[in-house]
C-alpha cells in the first residue's frame, strides 16, 4: 500500500507510514506517536481506536508529518512542539534541547539525593544551562521546599524556558549568562548545582543521527576539548557558588565519568565522587558531596 486513500482505517494508515518510514531508515514507532497527536487522544483511547476509519484532514495532516520527518529528518517533537518529561508536557523547539530520558534519571537521582538529606528543610537549587528547563521546572514542581534558579546563555532558550514554567505552574526565577557567571553575579549560594552541558566532542558529530546534528542547538550538543570545556568552567566556578557539603550532579558522556570525576577532585580532593549508571548501564551522572 504506496498510498493513503479516503476510506483508510487507524490500523491501515499505520501500516502506510510504517512502510514509508521504514523505506527511509525510520524508526517506526514514530508513526503511532504522530497518528495519536492528530486524532488528539490519550494513548489508550488510541488503541481502542485501530478499526475506526481516519478523518480525511487528519490523514492530510499526518501524511505530511510522516513525509517531513522520513525525509528531512525533522524531529517528531518539532513537529508536535513537545516533549514529554517526567510525566509533564514541555513545548520544545529549534532553541533548546528536546529532552532525553537519560536526563529523567539525573532529576530522579536529585529528587531522591535531596528528600534522602533534607526531607523538609528549604534547599537552594541551580540548574545551569537550562534549555528547555526540564530539570530546573521539574525539580521546582516535586520539591516543595526548593527555591530553583537556572541559567542559560541563550535568550531564545530561556524564553521557551519561562514559558514551560508559566504553563506548568512552576517557580523558577531564570537568569541570563554563560553556566555559573550569572549565579556569581546575583551573590547566590547553592545547596545543590545539577547540569546536564553540552557535552558531545567535535571530533563525534559525524556520528550523530541527523535529526539530531540537524535539529537540535550546536549550542546545547557540543564542547570543546573533547567535551569537557563545559564541565571544566562550571567546576572551577563552584567554589564561588556553593557552601561545605553542598552537592553538584551532572549529566555525561558515557565515557566521560573519569575524566569529569577527576576535574572535580582537583578543586575538592576531599569529596566523595560518585558515578552513577542509566538504565541502559552506562555511567551517566557523575555527582559529589563538595568537602
Ligand atoms: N537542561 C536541558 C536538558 O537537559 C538542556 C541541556 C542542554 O542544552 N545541553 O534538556
């Protein structure tokens, strides 16, 4: 089946775009996500809805995200303008990140480093390099006794930032300038720095998925020397920022674990640095107690 025609059903549009997905090296599981986001249904009323026949403007519209994305590359979430992050929909667009799973589990590990110390007393979080500001609005929404500050460089970025937090009922107050320079600037003292840099080596772009290099911000994806650039800055910065026993955690690299490790044990051989593993076991954050 080459094309759609009026008369199709779910199951048989489904059909038509796995195809065509398929004939252009896509993932498949693209097609379901789209189809659901035209019919504007939850994800269970979808599957209850494979036998039913397709609205002809929906088709249309859906046709045409198939095609974009089989054969620009165009991601998916800058087709539907969101991303799902821990549990809350986040509008994304060419400024910013789209979020990645990995970086639910960073959330997760401060969520559960912080109630772990601290279950009611107030605790100062700065999410530096917010893009979205997925972390810095998801940790603002679970902790209750967090006062989050995020910074980014990019205006553009913190735009779509404010106006994740506005729609998500977040209080994150956001502030402008490279990593931690902002936060130095405003004299504030952090109990927890959390960061998910740019962290992807030059030497790896030819590597990348297209929809990735094409799509998401140089700005957010790449480092300098050889990915670290980001992490040296914002570890020679916290001394300026934090408080004995504060902690940092930050997203990786999957082979970055050392090397970002021993950037922080030369500021503060003292620490105890710990590198944590995703759920597909790579070592995705590396985190600290600054002693
Ligand atoms: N903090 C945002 C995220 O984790 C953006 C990260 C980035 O742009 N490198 O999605």
């Amino acid at each position: 089946m080459n094309k759609m025609d009026e008369s199709m059903k779910q199951y048989e549009v489904l059909e038509w775009a796995s195809l065509f997905l398929e004939k252009h090296n896509r993932e498949t599981k693209v097609a379901e996500v789209l189809l659901q986001h035209y019919l504007d249904v939850s994800r269970s009323t979808f599957f209850t809805m494979m036998r039913e026949r397709v609205s002809a403007s929906v088709q249309q519209q859906f046709e045409e995200a198939i095609k974009t994305h089989a054969e620009t590359g165009k991601p998916v979430q800058h087709i539907t303008g969101y991303e799902y992050f821990y549990g809350r929909k986040f509008h994304v667009n060419e400024n910013v990140l789209i979020p990645r799973p990995e970086t639910e589990e960073l959330v997760q590990f401060v969520i559960e480093s912080t109630l772990q110390n601290n279950p009611d007393q107030p605790v100062t979080i700065v999410d530096i390099g917010t893009g979205s500001g997925v972390i810095a609005i998801t940790l603002a929404l679970e902790l209750k006794n967090a006062t989050v500050y995020a910074t980014d460089i990019s205006e553009k970025a913190l735009d779509t930032a404010k106006n994740n937090a506005a729609s998500l009922g977040a209080s994150v107050h956001f502030l402008q300038g490279d990593f931690l320079k902002p936060v130095i600037k405003h004299r504030i003292t952090a109990d927890w720095i959390v960061s998910n840099p740019p962290y992807i080596a030059r030497a790896d772009e030819p590597s990348l998925a297209d929809t990735v290099k094409t799509f998401d911000p140089e700005l957010a994806l790449f480092a300098e020397e050889n990915g670290l650039a980001a992490y040296q800055q914002i570890i020679a910065d916290l001394p300026d920022v934090v408080k004995p026993y504060s902690h940092a955690a930050f997203e990786i690299g999957f082979e970055q674990g050392e090397s970002v490790s021993t950037l922080l044990k030369k500021i503060y051989p003292n620490s105890r640095v710990t590198i944590s593993q995703d759920i597909n076991k790579k070592d995705r954050i590396v985190s600290a107690e600054l002693v």
